[in-house]
C-alpha cells in the first residue's frame, strides 16, 4: 500500500509531532492526536480555543509579552512550553503561512516537537562543569581545559600559566558573619576575578575559597607577575558583607607550563606549593617558583 493511499490526515495523526492549525485570531481549528494527548483534551473542546492558553513562549519580554509574535515570518522557530494536565513540556514551535488559491493568508500550521530530554540533558551538562554558586567553570571543567592547553602547547611548543589563588582568613568571614556572608564574597571576588583576565584565559572555582586560573599563552614569569599583581589589586580591598565592611586579600602562587611541569597534575601542585609559601610569609601576595622545590624567583 502506499503511504498516499491513508490520507494526509491519517498521517498527521500518526506522527510523534504536535500538529495544530489556528485561524489569523490565533484561535485553534485543528489539532492532532499527539497535541491533544501533551495538553490533555479532547479535540472538540479546544475548536475556538486560542492556542495561548496552552502553549506559550519561553522567553517572554519585561511585561510578559512574547520576544518573537506569532506567525512572525522573520521568527518562524522559537522555543515554548506546553502547560498540560500532568506536566510542563519544553517545545521547538516551528510555524507556517498557509495561503488561499488567490494567496491570501488564511491560517497558520505549527509543528511543535518535545526537546524537554534536550533540556534535561543541558541542565546536567551544566550542574556538571559548572559552579552553581558562582556560575564560573568548576574543576571538571578546568582540568579539561588545562588537558586541552598541554595538547595544544605540545603541539605548538607553546606555554601558559597556572594561578592557584586562595581567600586569606576566609574561615573567618565564615565563623564571624555566617555562610551566607561567606557564599556573597565568593559570588564578588569570582565576578573580579572574570573581569580582570582576558577573554582567552579560563578561571574556575576549585573548591571551598580556592580558585584556579589558566593564563593562555603567558610563559614569561614577569609578565605572570603583571598579571598576578593586577588580580590582587582587583580583588583586594573592602568588601560590603552581611552590612559589614570587611577588608579581603588573596594569595596566589603560579606555575608554568612547560617549564615547572608536562602534566596537568604537577602543574597544579606547584602552583599549590607557591600559595602555601605566600601563606607562610604573611599572605597577600604571590610567588612564582622557577622550578619544582627550588627557589622563589620572584615574591611579592
């Protein structure tokens, strides 16, 4: 039998898509089977319903109006949501003119497929690879990246450099202000920490009050020390917490690759290694090691 032989109809009835057709008023006429199982209706009740009352955009403007009108040809996709009997589903509206024999626009067909597993499967990419209090990369991520800069450095005989920064006496801010005042100058100290390095660096929270920078394509310790030096002065200074002024310090030790170490795992210990000295002499400062367990070559 062919395909032509069951109607267009049956065939539209058939496939995992919802299918509805509105008048110019955004009034529904049609709507299949699969739509009607998502919205929970049967077909007759929804006939002069407008559609909006089920389907609405996701990304809707400051007084809740639609960012892209329906049937727009400019904005012929944009993503909605489906408020149905049991649950809310993400959709991918598609929607199309249809025109009468003498071209005039009668009704409006819109295709909407469910892309709420697509979601979920964003949702977790980002709980996985980033901070969910800081909203910068998280140590998955940035041992990634730093694997990614070895390669490439091999590759290319290049260099770059690792910052292991860590707040001074942030159990303090803890123990006297409370956890929230500890989670607020985490949130500001990341926000300077992004702001000051360039666009091709990477900066992610490693844990508790420790962050770690990659600096692509810096393997000079003076130019580190400029850099570093920048990141204490952006971050040093009076931060407004719980209602009250407290002043903050980072110190911060650096490694390069491919000079202190060829792996993402000992880069990571030195600079480690740089911190704990800046800590043991006094704190808010930095320390660049010329090589692994040797001197300091430049502290500040």
């Amino acid at each position: 039998m062919s395909w032509r032989e069951h109607g267009f109809s049956k065939v539209i009835e058939q496939i995992p898509l919802g299918v509805a057709v509105t008048r110019l008023d955004g009034t529904l006429e049609y709507a299949n089977a699969y739509l009607l199982k998502l919205i929970g209706a049967r077909g007759e009740e929804l006939v002069g319903a407008p559609l909006s009352r089920f389907v609405r955009p996701a990304v809707v403007g400051p007084h809740g109006e639609p960012r892209d009108p329906l049937g727009a040809a400019q904005n012929p996709r944009r993503e909605v949501r489906i408020f149905g009997s049991e649950e809310t589903l993400d959709m991918l509206e598609s929607v199309y003119p249809v025109h009468d024999s003498a071209g005039a626009l009668t009704h409006f067909i819109h295709l909407l497929q469910d892309i709420s597993a697509h979601k979920q499967v964003g949702v977790l990419s980002a709980l996985a690879f980033y901070d969910s209090l800081t909203g910068l990369p998280n140590r998955n991520l940035l041992k990634d990246r730093l694997e990614r800069a070895v390669a490439a450095a091999k590759r290319n005989r290049g260099a770059f450099a690792v910052l292991y920064m860590d707040i001074d006496h942030f159990k303090r801010i803890n123990d006297e202000l409370g956890h929230e005042a500890g989670d607020e100058l985490l949130r500001q100290i990341a926000v300077r920490l992004r702001q000051s390095l360039r666009a091709s660096d990477s900066i992610a929270r490693w844990g508790g009050d420790e962050f770690v920078a990659l600096l692509d394509g810096i393997g000079d310790p003076q130019f580190a020390g400029c850099v570093t030096r920048k990141l204490l002065a952006a971050c040093s200074g009076p931060y407004l917490l719980g209602g009250v002024s407290r002043r903050i310090t980072l110190s911060i030790g650096v490694s390069f690759y491919p000079r202190d170490a060829q792996d993402v795992t000992t880069l990571l210990d030195c600079a480690d290694q740089a911190m704990y000295a800046v800590k043991a002499r006094g704190r808010n400062g930095y320390h660049v090691l010329e090589e692994p367990g040797g001197r300091y070559l430049i502290t500040a």
